[in-house]
C-alpha cells in the first residue's frame, strides 16, 4: 500500500474510533480487532472523547501495530494544538509502521 492510502486509513481509522467513542458505543465488543495498523493521538485535555476510554480500548484492541500518543499541550485536536510533535510521530512511526515514541506504562 503507498504511504498515502495508509495515511488515510489511519485517518479513517482514527474518526471512526473517535464517533464511535463519542457515541457511547463499545467498541471493544464491536471492533475488537483491526488488521492493519491502528495509532492513536490524544490531547489529554480531551472532554470530547475520554482520554481513559480511548486508552482502555487501546489495550483491549487487537492490531499488527499500535501506538497510542498522549499531547500533553493538547484537547480534540492535538494536529493543529502540536503540529510539530504530530509532524514528527506520522514521519517517524506512522509511514515506517513502527511505534518507536508510542506512550509506554
């Protein structure tokens, strides 16, 4: 697949994920795997999807790659609060398909 058609994957990926959270549905029991590679950005400042709920399905979810980025300086759109930072995980992880600077617990 060209980078492109995974850029827009992840991102097709990620607003699913986010309507689906917003709308209460759980997602654990309804998608509870994805085979291609799944990355979540989240402003902690976030009161539009819940941080711990994203993170609970996070560890829940089944995928060939995962990283889950927390913005610290960051709400609902952590892509236009810190570009730079957003910039810098779709170069190094996302179009390399690795999770190199994902949150790690």
């Amino acid at each position: 697949m060209k980078k492109g058609g995974r850029i827009m994957l992840i991102i097709l990926s990620v607003l699913l994920t986010c309507i689906l959270i917003a709308v209460g549905t759980d997602l654990a029991k309804q998608v509870p795997e994805l085979k291609i590679p799944v990355y979540f950005f989240h402003g902690i400042y976030d009161y539009t999807v819940s941080y711990n709920l994203a993170r609970d399905y996070f560890e829940q979810l089944k995928a060939p790659i995962k990283g889950f980025y927390t913005f610290t300086r960051s709400a609902h759109s952590p892509m236009f609060e810190e570009p730079e930072k957003m910039q810098q995980i779709l170069r190094s992880d996302v179009l390399a398909g690795k999770n190199n600077p994902a949150d790690i617990e």
